[in-house]
C-alpha cells in the first residue's frame, strides 16, 4: 500500500512526548506497507458514518486515517478525548 502524511499529522507528532508512540507509528507503518488491506489489524476499526476513515487506537491515543485506492493517509494522531472534535 502507498502512505501519505498530512502536515498537521507530523506537527501532532511533534508535540506528543511519548516515544513509545513514535515506535508504534514506525511499526504501523512497516506492517501497512506490507499488507493488502487493514482488516488484518485488530487496533483498526472503521468510524461510522464515513466508508472512507478508520482509526488505530494505542493506549489513550488514537491516529485518524483514510484509505482510499489502495493509499492510506494518515490524517491526526490525539488523545482518545480530542481526536473526535478534530477528525473526520
């Protein structure tokens, strides 16, 4: 699969201080590379209400994507409390 990132989501990363995060989006990432679609993810789960967004969901942060075409896009990465004011 093809991976895009919005500029608002590496300025999200920027002001997250767990690095244990950043590892997980590394990982995430090499694992969506080599995959055909994200059902085989068991973090992943579709919002309703959109065919196109989905999120992950690590400890209390969430990262808001779309996939579309075979792109994914990762769009935010916030706290469980905010990403829903924010994304879709």
């Amino acid at each position: 699969m093809e991976i895009e990132f919005e500029k608002i989501f590496l300025k999200d990363l920027r002001d997250l201080t767990d690095n244990s995060f950043l590892i997980y989006i590394e990982s995430l990432v090499k694992a969506l590379k080599s995959s055909d679609s994200l059902r085989s993810f068991k973090e992943c789960k579709k919002l309703k209400g959109s065919d196109i967004h989905y999120r992950f969901k690590f400890r209390n942060l969430r990262i808001g994507v779309s996939f579309k075409e075979g792109k994914i896009k990762f769009i935010r990465a916030l706290h469980r409390k905010e990403i829903y004011r924010f994304f879709p």
